[in-house]
C-alpha cells in the first residue's frame, strides 16, 4: 500500500507533495505550498524547505528538533495566494509530537511569488 501525505490532504505521497519535493511540480497556489512544507518538515527535506524560502528572509540551515514527529496539519484559513495571485497568506496549526508529549504550533505565514514561483516569505506564531 503507497503512503499517504503529511499534508492531510488524503492523496497518496508520490502523487501530493512528493511532486513538489522532487521538482516535477511547482505549487499552484500558497495554501499548497504550505502543505508541501509541512511535508518536508515532517520528512526533515532541508534542501525543499530552502528552495522554497524566500532568498530575503531564508536562514542557512533549517533547525530540525530532534524526536520531534509533525503528525498533523490543519489550513484555518487562506487569503488570496491563488493561481493568479502574487500575494498570500495561509493560518494553520500544525501539530507534533515530541516523544509522548503533543503540542501545536499555529502560525500566519505570508507568502508571495518570487521569479514566478511561491516561497514563503515569514510567519508569526500566535
């Protein structure tokens, strides 16, 4: 059986966030993109994480916590950051586990369309 997406979007790996995180595909909209990089978080890809970091705001190295497991991502809301849009902003709470112990991590994170892709831009944890 082929495994499912991080993303919670119920389709499986290969075909969801796998395309985006092997460069088949680009992210059509914010809220996608967002689900891309909850994937790659939850598969510690620090090479899509980067990529896809606008080159402003990107740090040189993504800090993986470690026995930090991301188990589930939830999208509160999404403004613009459509197909045709330049501009967007995605609300979500991404849940984890650190050994036994849950926690969640909700965060509004901008995003905008940098030589004709999304990146994400910054993000604040509320």
């Amino acid at each position: 059986m082929a495994k499912r997406c991080f993303c919670g979007v119920g389709a499986r790996y290969r075909e969801c966030c796998g395309r985006l995180h092997g460069g088949e595909a680009a992210a059509e909209t914010a809220e996608e993109l967002m689900r891309s990089r909850f994937s790659a978080f939850a598969m510690e890809d620090e090479a899509y994480l980067l990529r896809t970091w606008h080159p402003a705001t990107r740090p040189e190295r993504v800090g993986f916590e470690d026995g930090m497991r991301w188990t589930r991502l939830e999208i509160v809301r999404a403004e613009a950051g459509g197909p045709d849009d330049d501009k967007g902003l995605v609300e979500f709470r991404a849940r984890y586990l650190i050994g036994a112990e849950p926690g969640e991590l909700h965060e509004i994170s901008r995003f905008m369309r940098h030589d004709g892709e999304w990146v994400y831009v910054r993000g604040k944890v509320t």
